[in-house]
C-alpha cells in the first residue's frame, strides 16, 4: 500500500505527535508499505532525515493553545503539499492533527479521495477550530475516517466536529523497553524515578518534591532519580538542603536511554496534576517493568486498567503520594505483582498491535476501488495553487505571499486592458 | 447589489460542490460498508461448516445466507440476525484460519459501519439546512440514511 502520511509539528523538535508518526512509519515500512511522509523540518541540511521523511519547509514559531507551536503554513507549504500528493500517488493520505494550522490541514485543503485523521490533543479548545471552524468544516469534511489516540482526544473529536471517531491508542515498542539495563554504576538504594520537563507545572513534580521529607522518614534510604528537561536550580532550591543530596537530575534523556532510566528506579512516579490525554510514559515504564504510581487522572485511571496495573494516588495530594510510594517501595512482591499485570495491560499499546489496527482502518477506507480511489490532488485549489505557484525565489512562506501580492498589483492594468481586447484573456492561460 | 447577487452565486455553486463531493463519500463509505457486510456474511457460512452438526451451526448459515441475499430493504434486519446468530454460536473452536477471517470482518464491519455513519452524518447536517433545502442543491440524490446495525462480538 501507498501511503502517505502529515505531521504538523517540526521533524527535528522532540514531541508526542512526531515520536508516533516516525514509530508509526517504521512499522508501515516493516510490514512491507510504501510510506512517505511530510513535515516541517528546521535543520536546513536535509541528509539526517530518515529517507522516508520530506520536508515542508521551515517552521515559523507561533504562540497557540497555550504554548508555542512551530507551523508552516501558507503559499509556499500548499505548492509543496500539492506536489507531494500529485508525485506520490498514494492509496491512503493519514494526516495528524488536521486542526492545527499547518501541513495536515494544508493537506486536508489540498487532496481527495481515501483520507484518514489522527486526533492527538485532549485540549477542549482549540483555537483554530474556535476561529476559522465553518471555514475548515469543507476541509474536515473530506476525511473517509477519523481516529483518536485517547478516549479525552475522542471526546474533543465529538464535540467540535460533530462526529464520532475511532479509538487506536498511542503504540509503544514494547520488546525495546522490555529489555532494558539499569543505568550503568547504579546504586542499589530504594529509587523513584520521575520523568518529564521539571519546570512545568502540570506535570507534578513539585507535589514529588514536597512529598519527600515524608517519604524519606519512610523509607530512609529513598532516592529521587529525575530525568526531563528544565532548570535544575529551581528544583535544588525546592528541597530541603539536607535532603539535596538524594535528588539526581539528568537533565534531558534520550529516546534510547529512557528505558534504562526506568530500569534504573524501584517505581516510576507520575504526579501529573492535570491536561494529560494519554499517558504514553507510564506505558513505557510499564513496558520496562517498574511498577507506576500515578495521579488519578482519567488518563491514568484507564492505562493502569484501574489501578490493577498499578497504583493511583488522589492528585495534589503529597501526603498520600508520600505513603503510596512509600509502602510500595517496601513491598517488593507487591512490585512484582503489579509489574506482571502491567505487562499484560502493555500488549494492547504495542506498535505491532496498533499498526495492525491503523492498517485495518486504511483497508476499510481504501479497498473498495472503483469509488474510493486513489489520493488526488483536489482541483478546487488550482486557480489559487496557480496564482502561488509562480516561483521567483523566494524560499519562505511569508515571503511568497509577498511577492504574489507584489504580483498581483503589478497585474492590474492588464486586467485593464483585457477588457478592452478579449484576445488579451488567453495569452497567460 | 450587484456584490449581495455575486455572493450568493458563489455561496450556492461552491455548497453545490461541497454536497457533491459529501455524496461521493457516503458512497464510498458505503461500498466500503457493503464489501465487508458481505466478506463477514461469507466468514460465517465457512464458520458454521466448521461446526458440528445442530440447531447452532444450522441457525448462523441460514442468517449468513438471509445476509448475503438481503436487498436494500431488509438488510439492517438481516445483518443484525447474524450478529445475534454469531454470538450464539460463542465461544467458536479457536484458531482457524476460517474464525481469522470472520475476526478480521467484524472488526472492518464496525469500521466500515462507523465511517459510513459519519460521512451520512456530515451529509445531513448541510443538506437539512434551509438554503441547500429549499434550492435543492443536492439534486436528484436520495437523503443518505443511517445504517444502524449491532456489531459487538464479545469474546
């Protein structure tokens, strides 16, 4: 199968959405598919780039929902939006996130035929759909299926759009996690491990922090191993001095190293406190084989089927955050029980899994030839592709449009002429 | 003046469009819909050979065969009949090749169904309006309607 897949963020910029589309395409690409796939890229050199990977263009930073969001968007991406889509013939375009203004969307506008969306965000209010959403309805209109990675994801699918979508959770690589080594000179100390940017805020390590001094009244030779992110000062600065010293910051982590981080702690500890819509790192330490304790958030509550495969704790509640770790790091058989039903739980959210599911929704939507089709460039656009595509050049969106407006001033008294002699109207078709 | 007509000429060809294309949709959504009914239906009469001989095997062949010839009237009615003749017939001998492919055609017939129904849904919402209703922008072309049916497989 040909498929052709959008991500909207920035290739080289690390993020939930771009981790799924790259695992996603690794696994198309292993089961035998052609896959291409277009995203913002920034780094100019384009030789690191996966083969499979083609760029958009650069990203432009814009402030959106709340944080920054790097997008492409304008003249330039549609012309090569539209290339992409007449070059790559594809059985199925699946685009992620068509309602964030970049080139998912840009594709949405500029493509027909079997089209499938991935809803990734949990967030109730998008901004673009707030704004511009009877203008992209048409858009959103044209996709044959729609997926979302969450149930909360699923519901913002509902509500704004008036349509149900199919629920495909995030994929994990189990097999990599589950292998995993400690990190090397470990210590064998009681350890929590908390991974994610330290400096912010939903994601709870200051509720961590504050439940410290309890816990290490607890369990007194307790270690606090934090991995994400972030400035390390204000986290020191948030811990009582005579406890700094069990407090290890990593720093930013790789990809190819979370999994020994995870290994390298008794339990993994979530505190998240609000806006998460999936929870793929409690999955990965799942996967890895470190019993969870998390915030109760509804999230959580469904990944750790629960609470069976692993512990929830009331959210902002240091104090109970205190005594659930604690008493878990003192019962290494309840460890161990609580590992094996992770174990279990973490077979549904393995890419094979989730890689057959997506296929299957490529097949509905694809199979049937003679009325589906293949993916095709929309004509609806054509006039406009046609005004943009008059290159001179320039290699950035705004300074595209620029010129096309430069362009189009400069063609206003031929429009006038044409009125005057009717054969002028074809000497530019 | 002149700019309310040119608007409202704009506004009603690019609805127009829009229907069109919606229908075109609804129909591949449907084929797509219709092509799995059908793969699921031939699934369960290769299932029900499988099976020993009784009222059970007997029952999910004869609802298979009522699916597969089923016209547009009554093939809600019939499709349901199998997916309460499939569940009666749980639990199946496990791991055949034939239970594989009736697994795999329940899950596309949910798919199928599920974006069948959107695209009906997406539909509805234009043409129940009151301009592309009383304009008639969707032409000729019969309301798509919902195809409600229970496919839940418990396992």
């Amino acid at each position: 199968m040909r498929i052709g897949i959008t991500c909207p963020y920035t290739w080289d910029v690390p993020g939930g959405v771009q981790a799924h589309v790259r695992d996603l395409s690794a696994h198309l690409i292993g089961l035998g598919h052609d896959v291409s796939v277009l995203t913002p890229v920034d780094d100019p050199d384009e030789a690191h780039l996966p083969p499979y990977v083609l760029s958009a263009g650069r990203a432009v930073p814009v402030p959106y929902n709340g944080s920054v969001a790097r997008l492409v968007f304008g003249p330039l991406s549609l012309t090569r939006t539209r290339r992409w889509l007449r070059e790559g013939e594809f059985d199925v375009l699946h685009v992620h996130e068509p309602t964030v203004p970049s080139v998912s969307m840009l594709a949405c506008f500029a493509a027909s035929g079997p089209m499938v969306a991935t809803f990734h965000t949990a967030t109730a209010r998008s901004r673009a759909l707030q704004v511009f959403g009877t203008a992209l309805q048409p858009a959103l209109e044209k996709i044959s299926a729609r997926i979302a990675v969450s149930a909360a994801a699923r519901r913002v699918v509902v509500e704004h759009l008036g349509a149900d979508a199919v629920l495909i959770p995030n994929g994990v690589d189990v097999a990599r996690f589950a292998g995993a080594q400690p990190l090397p000179g470990r210590s064998a100390a009681p350890t929590v491990v908390f991974l994610g940017r330290i400096d912010e805020g939903r994601k709870g390590l200051a509720v961590l922090l504050e439940a410290l001094p309890e816990l290490v009244r607890l369990v007194p030779g307790v270690r606090l191993l934090v991995a994400g992110p972030g400035n390390a000062d204000d986290v020191r600065e948030a811990v009582p001095r005579s406890l700094r010293d069990r407090v290890e910051l990593l720093g930013l982590v790789s990809d190819a190293d979370k999994s020994s981080v995870f290994a390298s702690g008794q339990v993994y500890c979530a505190p998240n406190t609000h806006g998460e819509s999936f929870g793929i790192v409690l999955v990965e330490a799942m996967a890895t084989g470190t019993p969870v304790v998390a915030s109760d958030l509804e999230a959580f509550r469904r990944v750790l089927d629960e609470g069976r495969a692993g512990v929830l704790v009331p959210v902002r509640d240091p104090g109970a955050l205190a005594a659930a770790l604690g008493a878990l790091l003192c019962d290494p058989p309840r460890q161990a029980r609580l590992a094996a039903s992770a174990r279990e739980v973490v077979r549904a959210y393995d890419w094979a899994s989730v890689t057959r599911q997506v296929l299957d929704v490529y097949e509905t939507v694809a199979d049937t030839a003679p009325p589906a089709g293949h993916v095709e460039v929309d004509p609806e656009l054509d006039t406009l592709a046609a005004l943009l595509e008059k290159g001179d050049g320039t290699d950035d969106d705004a300074g595209r449009l620029v010129s096309t407006l430069r362009r189009w001033l400069a063609d206003r008294p031929r429009l006038a002429d044409r009125t005057r002699s009717p054969e002028a109207w074809t000497d530019r078709s | 003046m002149l700019g309310l007509l040119v608007l409202a000429v704009v506004y009603v060809t690019w609805t127009a469009g829009r229907l069109d294309r919606l229908h075109a949709r609804v129909d591949a959504a449907w084929a797509a819909l219709d092509a799995q009914l059908v793969r699921r239906a031939a699934a369960a009469r290769a299932v029900a050979a499988t099976l020993p001989p009784g009222p059970v095997a007997e029952t999910l062949d004869a609802a298979a065969r009522a699916a597969l010839e089923a016209g547009a009237e009554g093939r809600e009615a019939c499709e349901n009949d199998l997916s309460r003749a499939l569940r009666a017939a749980l639990p199946l001998p496990p791991d055949s090749a034939e239970l594989g492919e009736l697994e795999t055609a329940t899950t596309r017939v949910g798919l199928a169904r599920s974006f069948h129904n959107a695209a009906v849904g997406d539909t509805r919402a234009i043409r129940l309006r009151r301009i592309p209703r009383a304009l008639r922008l969707a032409g000729h072309r019969a309301l798509p309607q919902f195809f409600e049916i229970d496919t839940a497989m418990a396992q």
